[in-house]
C-alpha cells in the first residue's frame, strides 16, 4: 500500500465526519429560523384579536354613550380608538413580508375607517345634543360594516392560523431531517473507520511476511557463510568462482538493506496512521457522550447487547454502562419500564433497531412510549439503521431518539384550549341572541354546567333599590331551597350576597368550609365546592352568580380564570338586554312620535294647501284682469305672491315628501329608464329657467341602449333637485354640465356647475336634513329648508343607488346620481364623461 492510500483511508472518516457536521450546523439554523417564524405568526395573530377587540370596544363605548348620553364613555371610546390606531400599526409591521395579509390588511384598514367615521359621527350626533333614538338610527349604518371588519379579521386570522400549522409541521421535519442526517452520518464515519483499521491490519500483516522472507533469506546467508568457512581451503581455485559468489552476495546484502529501510518507513507510517486513527476514534466517542440526543449502538446482528451515550442513560434513567436491550433474557426484570406503541406493548423483534438488523433497512419515525414502573409515560421518536462488514452482512444497529413528551404535553393542553374556546364560543354565542334578563340566567346556568363543570347554579340580578338580589333562574337545586332564595339581602350570610359585598369572587373548596363560613345559608344536599361572584360592568353592579360542585375541589389559577371569564360574558349579556330593553322602549317611543308627526304634517299639508290654492287661484284671477285692469306695479306684485305661495307650497311638499321618507311609506316602482329619455325629460324642464338667468346648459351624447333600473318619476325628481340646486348657486354666465357614465353594473349621471363651490368639510353634511352651507340671503336666492338633498339622497338608495358631492370653493360642484344598470343590457360602455371626485 502507498503512502497516499494509506493518508486517503484515514482522512476520508475525517472528511465525512467535517460534512455531517457542517450539514447538522445548517440544519440547526435552519430550524432556529423557522422557530422564529412560527413565534412571528403567534404575534400577528395575538395583534389581529387585538385589533377586533379594540374596535368592539370603541363600537360599545359609543353605544353606551348614544344609549345614555354618559360622559364616561367618551374617554373610554377615545383610549379604543388609539388602542385600534396603534394595534393596527403593529399588524402591518408584523405582516410587511406577507404580501397577501398586507392586501387583506389594507381592505381591513379601508373597512376600518369608514367604521370609525360611523362611530365619530354617532358620537358628534350625540355630543350635539341628538336624542337616543336619532342616534341608534345612525348605529344601525355601521352593522353591515362591523359584519365585514370582522369577515375580514376571520380570513386574516384563518390564513395566520394556516401558516402556523404549516411552519409547525417544516419544524418538525427539519428536526427530523437533522436527526437523520446525523444518525446517518455517525454511521458513515464508523464504517470509513472500520474500513480504515480493516486496512491497516492487511498492511502490517504484509509486513509481517516481508520481515519473515527477509530473515529466511538472512538464514539462509548464514548457512552460506559457514560453507564458506569450511571450504577455506578450496577458495584459492575456486577464486573466480567466489568473486561472482561475493559480489551476489553484495548485491543480495544491498537488497536486504533497501528492504529494511522500507520496513522502518512503512512502519512509522503505520505508528502516524495509528495516532490519527485514534483520534478519529476519540472525537466520534466524544460526539457519541456528549451529543445531546440519546444514541443506541449494537455489535451483533440480533442486537442482544445495547450501548447508550449519556444522554440517552440521563433520558430514560439507566447507567451508560448498562445494557439496554429488550432482546436479552433478563431484559423483562432489569429495565425500568416497558415498551408501548399505539397502546400494545411493541414485541422485541419489531423494535426500532432489531427491525432495522433484521430487515436490512433504516426504520424512521418510530413512536415509542416507555412507560416506567412509577407511573409516568416518556414518549420518543427516533430512527435506526443497520451497521453491515466489508462482505454486506449485517454486523449490528445504530438509532437515535427524542424525547418529545412535552410536545405530547403540549398538544394534549393546546386541544384543552381548543375545546374550552369552542365552549366559550357557544357560550358567547347562545348570549348574545338573548333579550330578557331571565333569558341570560338560563344560559348562564345551563353553560355554567357545560363549561365549568358545575353541578348546580343560581343566577341573581340586584333589585332596582339596590337592597336584595332577585334569582332569575336556579338550576339544579330542590325547589323547597329555591322558595327561600326568591329574594336574597345584600347584608345575607350566604356566598351570593358575600361576593356582592367584596366585589370579588368567593371560593369555598368544601361542605365544611361552606358551612364554617355560612351557617346560616342552607346548602343544597350533596353539594360541597362553589364559587361565587359579582356582575360587574365597569362601575356599575348589576348582580351576581354562584356555581356548585359535588365533589370538594381546589381551584386553580386557570379556573378561577375561565370562572371570571364566564362572569365578564355573562354582565355584558345583562347589560345587553338592559340597553335592548331601554332600546326597544325607545323605539317604541320614537314610532309613536313619527306617527304623530306624520299625522300632523299630513293635517297640516292638507290645511296649508287649502289657503294657498285659494291664494293662488285669486292671483290668477287678478292677474288675468277678471275684476278689472291693473297697473304695471301691481301686475308686478302679484308676481310675486304668486312666486312666493308657490315656494310655499313646494317647502310644504318637500317636509311631507322627507316625513314619507322617515316613515319608509315611500314606494318605488322600479323599471327600465333609458338616460336619454330621463336627460330629455329634465332638459325640457329646466332649460328655460337656466337660460333665462344667462347660465349656459351643456349635455354630454347620451349612449341610446343605455339603460338604468329606476322609478321613472322618482329619477326625475333627483336630477330636477340636483340641477335646480346647480342653478341657484351659478351667477350669470357660469356653466351647468350634463355628464354620464357607465360600466356593466353601473351608470352615474353627473351635474356639474361652475357656482360657489362646496368646502371639503362640508360635502357629507350638506346631505344631512335641514342643513345649508350657503345662506340663501347672501346669495340673493330663495330661502329653502334644506331637504332636497336629503330627499335626493335618500330616494336614491331606496333604488339601490346613491348621491355623491364632489367640490371646491370658488371652482364649482359635481353632484353624481348613480343607478344600477338595467341587466338585460349589461354589456360594458364607454365612459362619456368622466365626472372629478
């Protein structure tokens, strides 16, 4: 062998012990890496709940203050919104690198703020001294965004959900490649080592043979020399013959000398080969002591005899030096547990490592549960490979394993969550479709059982005095008992009344701490443990609550946790059917009020409208002469009692028409209007007026097929309202626009004017009743009360459409009436005139 084979079959282990630790060093950061990715996807969901929370917390702090007009409220609404504000933030920078939840996020966001601009808006209705009742009716354009904020937050949440599962599972099979990859890369470094000694053994075997040739040949040398001696006599005529002999003589001596200079220098090769062997070997025996995965390695094909490094020895609580195999005849008393998979013991010839001897295969992801004579359970996962000689014959088995009982543990505690969640859930759920107080106590009551456990309940709301607490339902309890309990004292010895008192919880873990501490209360029979608490909301007490339990119990910090937590869900459903209660009582109110105001403007219409026909029909009268002729100035006057009682007489209109509005008496006969039949209808009407006052009318080429799905006359009232509105606001050789377009769903119509212009500020609550930007007076324009937007507006969303205002103070307006399209003809148009804003 040449001294370059013999430095390749040491370094060669070496080598292949270098990679499988470069590879194992990468795997290692790979899994730190992906450990910090799922901790990443917890903190984003963490911030999404937060963002939900802190938006229904802002949405309850304004109901609350638009329900009772509370000063209170209005600190608790602001601190919501700069918890949402900061929480949202955080999303985003949690969510920067995903670029799908960073779209999801920017619906959320959109969906958010128009929430928010609800909420800010009920909040200044209130503040400026709006009543309850006009204030819920703003709540209510905020459910439908409220639904889909938290749509949105589901699918946020869902997708986090998703990419936390999937980060879990590459974690877990980055763990087990690492393990794989080391266990085989131990292997492949003791086989190049017994490869590498192997070889070493066939060289100094060699070289024991080259050593006994050159002794025999050195014999046989001796021999000669002594027939020499003894032929002294006859080397003088055999002379010639003894120079040829001598010099072969010499040239064998040089040969031997050669040979046993290449002896010495193979040999030292073989003492280096040696050294570095024994090198190799001490840092494979230090990777096998000090590596923190537990390692198994046998010598024999039937694996009889089992040697552990120190971790494995620390994991499952034996010696390193002990045998460890299942396979040994006193394996069954020596070991300190048994072997289990699936719940059945695991036969010794289907473990891990005699399966992998005996198959000649490597076994991986085998589950163990070693289950100890004390009683706890270990669970390992691992893997095993067969060790085979130089001929491919099996020779013994390595494996490795993991103690991933705690990640058993885990999953066990994370499905507990799981199903405590999915009962709070129900529990919120059922509450939150009750509308009576009595109603509440029952699902209290029944889900106190379900979620806590408990065997009985009792559910009290406080007396309106403040001075008893009233049962509104008992469960599980005699009905003698519940005949006592139909009215309980705040200053009582039982454990309800205590709790009121403390404004905390009560914990009693038996019968006889119970009655120590309550002689007086009365138990129910075969009841021992309870807990009690108050039905706090904010500052306000609205009553309290007591669970029983058969069995006498401790508590621990996570129930007492989930028992406050059911007792928070619980006051707030109280609360809820309170303010539904006070709600409904308004409503009930603010109909009774409509109808009155309906009756009356219907009265009153109908009184006002007498007299002013009566006027009117005496103005034509005059002004067509019938008693006799008039004169320039009183023609002129009665012109103008003629123009007023008219203006009258459309106010009147406009109040009764809104009245209808409110009410929802408005009927919408829906059908297919062509624009250039509706912008026909109201040029016609309006063309003389505008030009008349030297205001120049310009109409965009209306596409003929295009059609909206309208009530004809309601249409026209808009369009008249709008481009009324244009004109009186537009001097004297300003510019009214007729615009339109449309797309495969939609056609807006647009009226633009070159007046005073709409401060930024302004353009929603120009929409509002009896709101006017501009002072009529200062205009030189007819006073009017202000409903001909709201009018518009609304008509228009009770055809599934809307009004939109776009303007800029001293450039002009743009007021967009948009409709459905007729869906007979759907077909996408070309915009004829884009409409700014």
């Amino acid at each position: 062998m040449t001294l370059n084979r013999r430095r390749l079959a040491v370094l060669a282990p070496l080598g292949l012990l270098l990679a499988t630790g470069i590879v194992s060093a990468y795997a290692f950061a790979r899994m730190y890496e992906m450990r910090s990715m799922v901790q990443h996807t917890h903190f984003v969901i963490e911030a999404a709940q937060r963002v939900g929370n802190d938006l229904a917390q802002a949405e309850s702090a304004e109901r609350g203050y638009l329900l009772t007009g509370e000063p209170i409220f209005v600190p608790r609404y602001a601190r919501a919104l700069a918890d949402l504000q900061r929480d949202t933030l955080q999303l985003r920078q949690l969510t920067r690198d995903n670029p799908s939840q960073q779209r999801r996020l920017d619906a959320l966001v959109a969906r958010i703020g128009v929430r928010v601009r609800l909420l800010n808006g009920g909040v200044a209705l209130r503040q400026a001294g709006v009543d309850s009742a006009a204030a819920l009716n703003r709540l209510e354009q905020g459910r439908v965004e409220m639904e889909a904020v938290r749509s949105t937050m589901l699918d946020l949440q869902a997708e986090e959900q998703q990419l936390l599962s999937e980060r879990e599972a590459a974690e877990q099979r980055r763990l087990a490649a690492l393990a794989v990859v080391f266990l085989l890369g131990v292997a492949g470094v003791a086989l190049a080592a017994y490869l590498t000694n192997r070889t070493l053994l066939l060289y100094a075997q060699g070289e024991r043979e080259a050593r006994k040739q050159i002794e025999a040949q050195n014999e046989e040398l001796q021999q000669q020399g002594v027939e020499l001696e003894l032929q002294a006599e006859n080397l003088e005529q055999q002379a010639a013959e003894m120079e040829i002999v001598n010099e072969q003589l010499h040239e064998r001596t040089q040969v031997a000398e050669e040979a046993l200079h290449e002896a010495e220098a193979e040999r030292e090769a073989v003492r280096e080969l040696s050294t570095e062997l024994k090198a190799r070997v001490a840092e494979l025996e230090t990777m096998f002591e000090r590596l923190p995965v537990g390692l198994c390695i046998s010598y024999d094909p039937e694996c009889l005899s089992i040697r552990v490094n120190p971790a494995f020895a620390k994991m499952v609580g034996v010696a390193t030096d002990e045998n460890i195999s299942a396979g040994r005849p006193d394996a069954e008393i020596a070991l300190p547990y048994t072997i289990w998979r699936n719940g059945e013991p695991v036969p010794v010839q289907d473990l891990p490592m005699q399966l992998a001897a005996r198959t000649h295969q490597v076994v991986e992801g085998a589950d163990l549960d070693l289950r100890f004579r004390d009683g706890h359970v270990l669970h390992l996962y691992g893997w095993a490979a067969p060790l085979f000689t130089e001929e491919g014959e099996v020779r013994g088995a390595v494996a490795g394993f993991v103690d991933v009982t705690q990640r058993e543990k885990y999953a066990q505690e994370i499905a507990r969550l799981a199903g405590r969640a999915e009962k709070l859930y129900a529990l919120t759920s059922a509450l939150s479709r009750v509308t009576t107080p009595e109603e509440v106590g029952a699902v209290a009551c029944d889900w106190g059982r379900v979620v806590l456990g408990a065997s009985a309940a009792i559910f009290c709301a406080l007396a309106s005095d403040g001075s008893a607490l009233e049962p509104l339902h008992v469960l599980g309890v005699d009905e003698q008992l519940v005949q006592r309990w139909l009215r309980v004292p705040v200053d009582a010895r039982t454990p309800v009344a205590e709790a009121l008192r403390r404004g905390g919880r009560v914990c009693i873990a038996s019968a006889a701490e119970r009655d120590a501490a309550f002689p007086d209360f009365g138990s129910p029979e075969g009841l021992e443990a309870l807990l009690s608490a108050p039905l706090r909301l904010e500052e306000r007490t609205l009553g309290a609550w007591t669970v029983h339990f058969h069995e006498a119990r401790g508590f621990s910090e996570d129930d007492l946790q989930l028992f406050d937590t059911v007792t928070v869900l619980c006051a707030q459903a109280l609360e809820r059917t309170r303010l539904y209660e006070a709600e409904r009582q308004a409503r009930a109110v603010a109909e009774e009020a409509n109808q009155a105001k309906l009756k009356f403007l219907r009265v009153m219409s109908h009184d006002l409208r007498t007299p002013l026909n009566a006027i009117l029909g005496y103005t034509e009268l005059l002004q067509e002469s019938v008693p006799g002729p008039l004169n320039e100035l009183q023609r002129t006057y009665l012109g103008r009692v003629r123009a007023s009682t008219g203006a009258l007489r459309t106010l009147i209109d406009d109040i009764l028409e809104f009245a209808r509005i409110e009410a929802g008496r408005v009927e919408m006969r829906l059908s297919d209007v062509p624009v250039v039949r509706l912008l026909d209808s109201v040029e016609a009407l309006v063309a003389p007026q505008i030009r008349a006052k030297g205001i120049h009318l310009v109409r965009a080429e209306s596409d003929a097929a295009l059609t909206i799905r309208a009530d004809p006359d309601r249409a026209r009232q808009i369009m008249m309202n709008l481009v009324s509105n244009a004109q009186k606001f537009t001097s004297p050789g300003g510019e009214i626009a007729l615009l339109w377009a449309g797309d495969h769903a939609r056609v807006r119509i647009s009226v633009r004017d070159t007046g005073v212009g709409i401060p930024p500020a302004e353009l929603e609550r120009i929409f509002e009743p009896f709101v006017q930007v501009h002072r009529p007076e200062e205009l030189g324009i007819e006073q009017g009360v202000g409903l001909g937007l709201a009018i518009s507006r609304e008509l228009a969303r009770a055809m599934g459409g809307d009004v939109t205002a776009y303007g800029e103070p001293g450039v002009g307006s743009i007021f967009t009436l948009e409709l459905p399209r007729a869906q007979d003809r759907a077909a996408p148009v070309a915009v004829a005139a884009a409409a700014p804003g």
